[in-house]
C-alpha cells in the first residue's frame, strides 16, 4: 500500500483544473510546452502536477515576462506561468474562490464569475444621475506593488489550508523570466498574468479600499474592476475630503501617492485584516 500524501488534493481537482485552463488556451511559458504539447502526455503530466502538490514538492518554475503594448508607445509587464503551472494555479484558484467569493463586496466586479466591466459600467452610469462629482482611481502598477504581508495577512483570514498558504507563498517567490533571459527575484506584487494573481488583488483590494470605503466613506458609493474604480460623491467638498482623508492624487491616482496613502492606511488596515468584525 502506498504512503499517504501529506496534502488532501484530489486528482478531480486537478483534472478540473486543466479543462478550465485549456479552455482559457493561452501561451507557453518558460519551457516553450504550448497546451498541445501538453496534450499529447495528458495522463503523466496530470500525474506529476498532482503527485507533486500532494507531497509537497512542487516548486513553480520562473514566469515569461513578456512586454503589452499600450497606448502612447508604453507597455505593460505580463507574467506567462507554464501550462504546468497555471493548471497548479487553478487548483488553488478554485479553492479560495468557493471560500471568497461570497465575502467580496457587491461592487467588485473585476475578475469574478458572473460579472464584467459592461455590468460596472451600467451601474456607474445610473448613479452618476444621482452623484453630481466622480473621483477615478486607477492604481498603476497595483500587481507588481502589493504588499506581500498585508496580502498574506488576508488570505490567512479566510483558510487555514496549508498547502494553500504553501503555494501561494512559492508563486509570489518565484522569479521572473526576463526577454532576455535573464532571471529577476521580486521581492513584492504578484506578477499580472498568472492564474492566482487576479483573485489574490481582488482580496488584497476587498480590506484596502472596500472594507475601508465602506468603513470611511459609506455615503459613497464606487465600482471596483480590479485596480481601477469610480468612486461617487454628492459635492466638490465631500470628493476634495474624501481625497484629503484617503488619497492625494496630481491628476488622478499615480503609482507613487497612491502606494504612500495605502501605506498610510495601514493603520486601519492592521484592525481590518485581523478583525472580522470590521467585514
């Protein structure tokens, strides 16, 4: 009879896993294994995701960082997990978002089942008729600036799972494969582009700025799509406090201010992560 693995992961979840993650398709990563290739050795490569995450002995290998043109000639970082990888990710993935989904606040609609920017949009555009001022928060380069131990601090709040908190801790550890080859340790953020990124922001952001508007600012109503939202007031003078209170923007909310007041509204964010009551 064969040892017990020291981790209860069941192969369906693992098998589950892989068919949302073909279905998203997506391209290789560091190991050039595109989801054909994967295909083509299906039941010894489930097998090994699954012995390895079972006993604990999987490590997730570097992430391809690959550069996404935006407008204006700049470009935005993405992370491409291996297929490997991302179906290791799903599994945890899948995990937390039974446990998560229902804490979420009604106004988060990035990234989640069932919801979409057109759904925050809608919403937007009816309480902009009864808000005459609008405050538009966009959080640049959120996921490379997470703060790790804020972020663990929630997941920690909501499952006590250990091979959960294990891997999530390994793919925030896990480097970066650069263009050129070359390997970078990241010492903060969750790179954007890998399966479990999306779900950990969404928490990060449910203590960091729902809880907290909810708790501060319960008169005004926002939509959050991930580390963008629009937050609603009814005069110049509640937006300019508002702004005061939580956020000091130039034109609207850069990197630098914005990382600066999410440091200082640690403090709340000390009782909120630690504190149920504050949900």
């Amino acid at each position: 009879m064969g040892k017990a693995k020291p981790f209860c992961i069941a192969k369906r979840d693992v098998w589950e896993a892989y068919k949302r993650v073909k279905a998203n398709r997506g391209a290789a990563g560091v190991d050039g294994e595109s989801i054909a290739a994967f295909d083509s050795d299906l039941e010894n490569n489930l097998y090994r995701i699954w012995n390895r995450m079972a006993s604990g002995s999987y490590f997730p290998p570097a992430v391809r960082r690959v550069e996404i043109p935006k407008e204006g000639g700049k470009t935005r970082p993405l992370g491409i997990p291996t297929v490997s990888d991302r179906i290791a990710q799903t599994v945890v993935q899948r995990y937390l978002e039974l446990i998560v989904e229902p804490v979420f606040h009604v106004d988060s609609y990035g990234y989640r089942p069932g919801r979409s920017a057109h759904d925050a949009l809608a919403v937007a555009r009816q309480r902009c008729w009864r808000h005459d001022w609008v405050i538009d928060l966009d959080i640049r380069s959120f996921f490379d600036e997470i703060d790790r131990e804020l972020l663990m601090r929630a997941v920690r709040r909501h499952t006590d799972c250990a091979w959960v908190l294990l891997y999530i801790e390994r793919w925030l550890q896990a480097p970066v494969s650069m263009p050129d080859g070359t390997l970078v340790n990241r010492e903060k953020g969750t790179p954007q582009g890998s399966v479990v990124s999306p779900i950990l922001a969404n928490l990060f952001l449910h203590y960091a700025f729902d809880t907290w508007m909810q708790r501060k600012f319960p008169a005004c109503p926002f939509e959050r799509y991930a580390d963008d939202a629009i937050i609603h007031c009814d005069s110049e003078h509640q937006a300019r406090q508002l702004l005061d209170k939580s956020v000091t923007w130039e034109e609207s909310a850069g990197l630098a201010t914005l990382r600066t007041d999410l440091r200082k509204v640690a403090t709340d964010l000390e009782i909120l992560f630690e504190d149920p009551s504050h949900e």
